[in-house]
C-alpha cells in the first residue's frame, strides 16, 4: 500500500521540522463557549450555530457530522478563522479569533492553521512543489529553508517525485496529499479538513485519512475533520455531531 | 507578501487564447503609437541634424524662411568684411552666398507633384556644409546646367537618377550626381551652381548668406549688421535655423498622440474585460490564497501584476509590429518652406520603452477593477465558487 512508506517517515521522522513536541495535559487547543452564528433573513434569525460549546484536545482527530446545513462548516471556518461568529468566543492556543482583525486574522492562519478542502484547491498553474511553498512565501524563511520544508512535507504525503508536477497531472488522490502537504508544511498545531474525502475513491479516501491520523498520533496535531461519510468518522478519536446549529450528543 | 511571479505570468499565458485578442489590441495601439511618434522623431531628426554649429545665417530682416529671404549682391559685398569671419588656407572668406527656388516635380509612381526646394550654392557654399556628401556621380559644373540631388529625394520623384534630365521653367537640368545629407534638410534639396540658378531662375539678387565665425564673436557679428544701415538682416545659428523648423512635426505628434489616446480608451475597455473573466474563473483561487494568510493587498497587486504582463506582451508585439517600417523614408509638406521635406522613420530606443510603458499603463489602468473585485471577494463565498 502506498501509505506505508508515508507512515514509516512518520514513525522515523525525528529530525522534521513538522514534528511537534508531544506534551499532554495542556489546556485545550480548541476552546469554544457559547458560539453562535445567526444569519438575518428579513425578520427571520437563522442560527447556523446556536450557543455552541466544546473544547477540543492537543492531538485529538475530532470528526464534525451532521446532515447539510447543520453549521459543521460553519464552525469549522470559525475555528479556522476565515468566518467570525455573531457571538461567543473561540481561542485557539489561548487566542480569540474573533478578536482579531482581518489582516491580523490572514497571518495567524498562515502560522496556524492547514486547511484540506474537498476540492482540494490547487493552484492550477503551480507545481506541487510551488503549491506546497505558497504558505511558506509569507514567512521569513530563505529560499533554502523553504526548500527543505517542502520536501519534508511532500515526503510525508509520499509524493517528493511528484513535485514538479501540475495539478492536472495528478490523480484526485495525489492532488489531495499535496493539499496535506500544502496544509502542514508551515507546521501549525491545527489542521482543518472540510470533506476532505467527498471527491475521492475508496482507497484514496483511506490514504488520505490514514496521513491526517498518522499526523495525530504521531506528531500530535490537532486534526478537525467536517464529514459525511461513516468511514471517514471512524478515523477519529471523537465525533461530534451537529444538528441544526446546535450539538447532538 | 506578493503572489509569486510565476504564478501571475503563468496565469497569463494559460489563458491565452481568451486573453490573445486583449494582447493583439493592445499590441495594434503601440504600433500606432510608435509609428506615428517614429515619424516625429524622423522629421525632427532631420532638422535637428542640420547644420554646422559654428556656422551663421543671414536673412533678411522679418523672413522665417530662406525662400522668403533677399540678400542683395552689394550686401553680400559688404558681409565679407565682417569682424569674426573665418579664412581657409588660402585666406579665403568662409562665406557664401545661396540663392533657393522652389520648383515643381513629379513624384514617383503618378503621385502627383510637389515641391522641391533648388539651392543655387557655391564652392564655398559645399565647403561650408560638411554633412553633405556626393556619395555617386561627380560634382555639377558651372555653366552646364547640371544638379546633384539628395539620393532620398531621386528615390520619391521621377527623372532625378545620374544621366537623366528633368525640365523645369523651360530649362533642362541634368543630374550629375546624388549627395546624401545623412538625415538632414540637405537630403530635401537640389543643388546647383549659384551663379546658374540666378540665370536660369532670373533672380537678381541672393537668398541667404552662410558664413563661419568663431562662436564668442556672433555677437560683435550680430552689432555689425544690425549696426548698419545698409544691412537690413539678420543672423541666426544655422543649427537653430533648422531646429526651429521642428515645427513642422507638430500636428503629426498631436495626430499620433490623439490616435493613441482615442485607441487606448478600446484597448483599457479590452484589458479591463480580460481581467473580469480572469477574476471571474478564478475566484475560488482567490478564496484559497486568501486562506493561506495572503492579504486582499498581495491579491490586488497579484491581479494588476498580470494586467501589467498581459499589457507588456501585448506592447513588445506592438513594437514588432511598427519596427518594419524604421527607416522607411517618406516625405512631407515642410509649412516653413512649402516645400517637401524627405526624412525616414526613426524607431529609438526611447521610443520603445515609451510604447512599452503606455501599454503597461493602459494595462493597469484596465485591470484596477478587476483586482480591486477580486481583492474584495468574500472568502468563504469565493470557496464554495466553482
């Protein structure tokens, strides 16, 4: 399978940049109280998040569920600061998002936050390699160091030989590593996927998984995962699902 | 933090057949420009390189043109004596007296006539003006009713080759040789011997006087004659007689400039079309680069950046497209002297980078717009866009 030699990098990865250090016991890394996002349709308030509450652990592989229009997504940009809330607070390492401003919100999700997109969003024009390097431009890292971490990353989705390749010249599967790639090369504590397998076969949907668990247990990343699929959720070490705006369990 | 270059050029060139009517618009603009502008320059050239900085001209009083000028002979006696004047070897004056006529000549092909400026000049007169070389043939003679004329002008008018003869005001002239003023007035003009042209055209007097005096003493010159009665003339360098001349150029860079002005409003509404789409279906890597932590700011200067890219392709193929015709040459109606002035197509270097930096301009000014939409786009939106 080809997820084993990715899974060996992990298990041997002492010297990687990417690799966090393993402490338990911290204060969540995700803590969200009262979070509500309300939408105003003429009179009518639509909550899309109602009073949400829920902490999420250094570590954890947390799987958000819940039919369409249940606010996972929207709590999962909120988490990943590209949404604010109506109300409530969401600190992420000790930090509200939702106080942050616009600009200062871009360069906090630069440093940290990696985001998986079911469409996996490739910059058509750019190889794996550039794509991967995007985030790592608005660092102060040299070219050199650069380069380094795009290898380590695109070694730990297992796709080093590919990195001169375009986007179109890759599987679904293959496009979707190098959004991981793309997601952990700044090394950020979080990284969010929103149906990071709605657009791939069964076997590319379990590699994919299978880099976003390593990535937990092995370098304790704090791994959130919007999904539909059953499958997917069984991955995770909890799921949390949501119901009209609000918690179901 | 700006998007990476490549990025923007690729997004470029990947859409090319959309943006390749953009860049031929753009592209047919500059050539416009840089044609229209390439023959200012080459009519300003040819003035401007005419003439000998040390030399004086002398007209009458209130003339604005050698043509419309008189010098008597007595007057011209009295001009050898000026204070200044420079002597050849043999204690010669440097100082001669011309005598001009314009005629009328066909043009080449049945393009009708124009007319040709004739410069009844003397030994002296050729010793004096240094940019003028016999380049075929020999040197006319006096008596003979023979011209040299500028190889520019037998190129555009009929009968003007070694050997043939052209008739004007019942007279027949026969060219002896062809003389090339290396891009100057001279390459606008016929000439002959002065004392002939006086003859044969019944002028009793001269037209102008070219005398060389060192540069300091023009002044003490310029006392002289206006000091005297008996010289109602005046002088002026003959480097700024021609570039004043430059005038002639006038309406042609008006036109050019108009032209390019009134073309570039089309070419910014094609720029600005191009980059809408471009916005348009990329939307959802807007909303991706803007994830990853790069600001509305770096996606505006992206989008202008690929505005300016497209505009520079499209001005390098404008200049392509304008650089045959440099050193075309081609003539004109010179409003001073009324008569052709012949000069070439001049595509400068300067010129170039001007045509480049117009389309740069009408390249950002098309795609302000579009970026400033696309800095703006809602991220979460632009996600979800297709």
């Amino acid at each position: 399978m080809e997820s084993d030699p990715i899974l060996n990098l992990l298990h041997s990865n002492v010297t990687s940049p990417l690799n966090a250090s393993e402490e338990t016991g911290e204060a969540p890394v995700v803590q969200i109280q009262e979070l509500s996002k309300v939408y105003q349709q003429g009179e009518i308030s639509i909550y899309a998040l109602n009073r949400i509450s829920l902490n999420i652990a250094q570590g954890e592989f947390l799987t958000l569920m819940g039919p369409s229009g249940s606010g996972k997504s929207t709590l999962l940009h909120i988490i990943a600061g590209i949404d604010r809330p109506s109300s409530g607070q969401c600190r992420v390492q000790g930090i509200d998002v939702t106080k942050l401003s616009e600009s200062e919100l871009a360069d906090w999700r630069n440093q940290n936050v990696g985001f998986v997109f079911q469409t996996f969003n490739l910059l058509p024009v750019l190889t794996a390699f550039e794509n991967v390097e995007l985030p790592l431009l608005l660092t102060r890292l040299t070219s050199k160091q650069r380069k380094k971490q795009v290898l380590t990353a695109l070694e730990l989705v297992g796709l080093a030989d590919r990195m001169g390749h375009l986007p179109r010249q890759l599987s679904g599967g293959q496009e979707q590593r190098v959004a991981i790639a793309r997601a952990l090369v700044t090394d950020p504590q979080l990284i969010v996927a929103d149906e990071p397998t709605g657009n791939l076969d069964s076997n590319s949907a379990h590699e994919v998984l299978d880099i976003l668990q390593s990535l937990c247990k092995v370098a304790a990343k704090t791994v959130i995962v919007v999904t539909h699929d059953p499958k997917a959720a069984a991955f995770g070490s909890r799921s949390v699902h949501l119901e009209k705006g609000e918690l179901a369990n | 933090m700006a998007l990476p270059i490549q990025y923007n050029i690729r997004s470029v060139l990947v859409r090319w057949r959309s943006t390749l009517s953009t860049i031929f618009g753009i592209g047919l603009v500059v050539a416009v420009y840089v044609m229209m502008q390439s023959l200012a320059i080459g009519l300003e050239q040819s003035s401007a390189n005419t003439g000998d900085p040390r030399n004086l001209l002398l007209m009458r009083k209130g003339s604005t043109a050698e043509t419309s000028s008189q010098v008597t002979r007595e007057q011209f006696k009295l001009l050898q004596y000026l204070p200044g004047l420079e002597k050849d070897e043999k204690g010669e004056p440097l100082i001669s007296a011309d005598t001009m006529i314009l005629i009328t000549l066909a043009r080449r092909g049945n393009q009708g006539e124009a007319n040709i400026l004739v410069r009844g000049v003397t030994k002296m007169g050729i010793y004096l003006r240094p940019q003028v070389e016999l380049i075929q043939g020999r040197m006319f003679e006096p008596g003979r009713r023979e011209v040299i004329v500028s190889q520019r002008l037998a190129e555009r008018f009929e009968k003007l080759g070694i050997g043939e003869t052209f008739k004007t005001g019942g007279h027949e002239l026969t060219v002896v040789g062809w003389i090339d003023g290396h891009k100057s007035a001279f390459d606008s003009e016929i000439w002959m011997d002065s004392d002939d042209a006086r003859s044969l055209f019944d002028r009793e007097n001269y037209s102008s006087v070219l005398l060389r005096a060192d540069p300091t003493r023009w002044n003490e010159v310029t006392n002289r004659v206006e000091s005297d009665k008996r010289l109602p003339l005046m002088t002026i360098s003959e480097s700024k007689y021609y570039s004043d001349q430059t005038a002639t150029a006038t309406p042609i860079r008006f036109l050019g400039n108009f032209l390019a002005t009134a073309m570039s409003i089309g070419a910014v509404f094609a720029a600005m079309n191009t980059m809408y789409a471009s916005v348009g279906s990329r939307t959802r890597e807007v909303g991706t680069l803007r994830v990853l932590g790069f600001r509305r700011r770096s996606i505006l200067i992206g989008f202008l950046i690929e505005g300016a890219i497209l505009a520079f392709i499209g001005g390098a193929l404008g200049c392509l497209l304008a650089l045959p015709i440099n050193h075309y040459s081609t003539g004109t109606l010179n409003f001073q002297t009324f008569s052709e002035v012949v000069f070439e197509f001049n595509i400068t270097l300067p010129l170039i980078i001007k045509g480049l930096v117009f389309a740069v301009t009408v390249g950002l000014i098309g795609s302000l717009f579009p970026a400033i939409r696309a800095s703006r786009l809602p991220v979460i939106a632009s996600l979800k866009s297709l």
